[in-house]
C-alpha cells in the first residue's frame, strides 16, 4: 500500500539498503547494482518490506476479489518464473501459487500463454496534462503497461501545484514527480529553453517545492543541452544540485543530457551517487560514446553509484552509442520511455514494451529487462513498500503481455534501424487490483 506523506517523511531519517539486481550484457561485473551503490548521504528512504492490510494471507478460506489465473509469471526480486496464480484482495498480492480453486475467486481473468509482470515503472515520462507537452497518464496504459511513473521536470517551483492538485488527484496511475530547477518547469514546451535565463533558477524556492511535497517528489530536474541553457553552460545543473542538497540529502538530481555545452566529461564530474543521468545513450552530439570509445568519465560515474537512464524519448536514444556503451561497462540501471506529447508521435515509438523490446533485440535477458522497468525504478522511488515487485502485500500491480516472437525492425531516434526476434505487446494492466479498460471490474468501482 502507498505510504502517507507522513509515513515517508518518518521513513527518511533512516534508510535501508536495497537488494541486488541483474546486470546487462557488457556491465562491468564489478559494478553493483543502481539502488545498492547509492553512498549513504544520497540514499533515499527506501520503503519498508511489504505486510498485507486486513487479511490473513495464510487464511485457507480467503476469497480473492481477482484471479489472474495460469499465467507466465516473471518477478525478477522474487526469483519467479512459472506458471502460476495471483490472487489479489484489498487492492494487494495476496497470493502468487501453482493454482487457486475458482471457488475463491470473486472475478478470473485467464491469462494462459501470456507473460505477467509487476506493472511497468517508468522513472521518465511527461504525464502532466494541460502543461507544455504532458500526457495524461491513464489514457496511455493500454500502450505503456505503466502503474506508476515520474513526470521529470514538467513543473517547477511555480507550477508545482498544478502537478500536485490537477494531475494528481485524477490519475488511477501512481505518480511521482521531480521538480525543475527553473521555476516554470516546462510550461513552455520544449522551446524556448527554459534555461535561457538563469534568473529562473531559483534554487530556495526549488528546494522549498521538494521539501513540502516529498511525498510525490523525487528530487530535482535539470536539462543541460546548449539550446536550452544558451550560455549559462553548467550553472543550471551547480544550481540544480544545490536545491537537492539545500531539500535533504535523500534528494537526487535528473540531468538531461544531448548536445550539452563544453566537455560532458565536466558535467559527469559533477554528479553525485544516486543521482541520474538520463538520455544516456543519445545520439544528438557530445555523447558518452565519442569515436566508438565510451568516456572515462561515464564509467567513473557509473561506478561511484550514478543511476544510469535510458530516457527514450523522440530523440535521444541512438543504437550507434548504446551498443558500444554497454559492450564497455555502461549498461543502463532503469529503462525509461520520455514519453510525451511530441515524442509519442515519432518512428521511435517510445512506449515502455517497445523500448523494452529493443532492449531484448540488444541482447537484453527478459528477466533484467524486466527488472529495470519494474523493480529497479521502484526501489528508487523507495516510497512504496514492494512497488515493482509481486510480493505478498504488494500493491496488486500487474502488466500483461504477449511475448511474441518473429522477425521485427525497431528504429532508433536518429534512423538506425536493428532487427529483433521478439516484441512486447501488452495485452491487460491491472493497477491495484482494478484492470484498466476492461471486465470484469469492481461494483462500485473505486480507487
């Protein structure tokens, strides 16, 4: 179940350590994985463990309100893949099992021959409608598979509340968000840069928009592309990061990165561990590949415990500075669409299962891909207890979906084109316990 504001502030005065998680092909194997490299000072408060709400799960009576039945059940945290049976009650997992008698079963979707995972966590995405390019959330899930995800920076300090009281509140999807170093967040679209006039880096009143809702927020974004800060070069990432620091040390930072001015090496340099970089792998100038070499720099700082993100988007994710990014140790720790108003429109196609897609076309096992997209961006969240995850007493998140396999071409932002044998093609998205878009559902329906 989410936690309260209140609960959360409690939970960050003492973090725990998250668990391991599965590498990507070409990662160095000495690097740990994203949310058990974070140092101490930037450690978020990761939620406590999972306890079912109002019933005994051990309970041999129990009457499940929805059976997801016979399905391919892949939880990477868990370490489950089989055929099983998910009961949820309460609005939680209360049962993952070979099978459950339909007579305790209130409600049964049969999902024989499909693949269910926790339901999509997406670390970056544009889903505050009525501001610059955001989408609204829930209309997206029968493409995106995505219970939960993160509006990276589309309101700032001054448009804060409109994400907090607009979007919010009107959203089944579970939504977290960062706020932008410059106080109108991304009102304006994508141009003019926002970071044109440093005068909108505001760094108290950043700070003052994280620390009152830390709850929903994060920590803090920044884009450092040279069209958006102009001459302003790295002030709004110095910025960014003193905002973050000034809100409490569990607060990261999310630096946009593509065609950012002067070295990137510098940039790299800056970031702290538990901080994320997104965009990692574009293509749009002064990358973290450059002549087929990947920068010391990207490795140092993936190493020090910088989350690595892929960030999508409708133009920044090139399969000419991926492949060799993860063939030399820079493999990504969450996978993430920037789906948005704009990008959505483009060959890229940027919904979680087709970027996860690519990543199986990459060379990607199906049980790290998976794990990046789910329970990687949940313990980063560290709000939740279980999100991402199919524990008993975890919210009752689930993505459905045909793991079709056949010849496919995927197309990256810049035109590369790369042949797959297998896609993701979601199918059903059950979001605490309710399935999106189709029966049977709850009477009364609520949420």
């Amino acid at each position: 179940m989410d936690l309260s504001r209140r609960g959360f502030i409690k939970l960050s005065a003492g973090a725990a350590a998250a668990g391991g998680a599965l590498s990507g092909p070409g990662d160095a194997s000495a690097v740990p994985p994203a949310a058990a490299r974070l140092d101490a000072p930037r450690l978020l408060a990761q939620a406590t463990a999972p306890a079912p709400l109002g019933f005994n799960p051990a309970d041999a009576s129990l009457k499940y309100e929805l059976v997801i039945a016979n399905g391919d059940v892949l939880d990477p945290v868990q370490k489950t893949r089989a055929r099983r049976d998910i009961g949820i009650r309460f609005g939680q997992i209360a049962a993952v099992v070979p099978s459950i008698p339909p007579d305790r079963a209130v409600q049964r979707i049969d999902a024989a021959g499909k693949l269910v995972t926790p339901g999509l966590i997406d670390l970056h995405t544009h889903l505050c409608p009525h501001l610059g390019i955001g989408l609204p959330a829930d209309e997206l899930v029968p493409i995106t598979a995505t219970t939960t995800a993160v509006s990276a920076g589309d309101a700032g300090a001054h448009t804060f509340g409109n994400f907090r009281h607009g979007v919010v509140p009107q959203s089944r999807t579970r939504l977290f968000g960062f706020v932008h170093i410059a106080s109108i967040g991304l009102a304006g679209g994508l141009a003019p840069g926002e970071m044109l006039n440093i005068e909108y880096a505001n760094v108290e009143a950043c700070a003052k928009a994280v620390a009152e809702n830390a709850d929903l927020t994060l920590g803090v974004k920044v884009r450092i592309t040279d069209s958006v800060v102009g001459g302003n070069g790295l002030e709004p990432l110095r910025r960014a990061i003193r905002a973050a620091e000034m809100a409490g040390k569990q607060f990261r930072v999310m630096c946009h990165i593509g065609a950012a001015p002067g070295s990137l090496s510098d940039l790299l340099d800056l970031l702290r561990p538990g901080d994320i970089l997104t965009h990692a792998y574009s293509g749009a100038g002064n990358n973290t590949v450059q002549n087929g070499r990947l920068l010391p720099a990207a490795l140092a700082a993936k190493q020090r415990g910088v989350i690595i993100d892929v960030g999508h988007g409708g133009g920044s994710f090139d399969f000419t500075v991926c492949e060799p990014a993860m063939q030399q140790g820079f493999g990504p720790d969450t996978i993430s669409s920037d789906i948005h108003g704009v990008s959505i429109n483009t060959p890229g196609y940027p919904t979680m299962p087709w970027v996860m897609s690519k990543f199986l076309s990459l060379g990607m096992p199906l049980e790290e891909v998976v794990a990046r997209a789910t329970s990687e961006p949940g313990r980063i969240i560290g709000k939740v207890p279980g999100l991402g995850t199919l524990a008993v007493g975890a919210p009752a998140d689930l993505a459905i979906f045909d793991l079709i396999d056949g010849p496919v071409e995927f197309v990256d932002t810049r035109n590369n084109k790369r042949g797959g044998t297998r896609k993701l093609v979601p199918v059903l998205t059950v979001k605490g316990g309710r399935p999106y878009g189709r029966p049977p559902l709850p009477i009364p329906f609520l949420y």
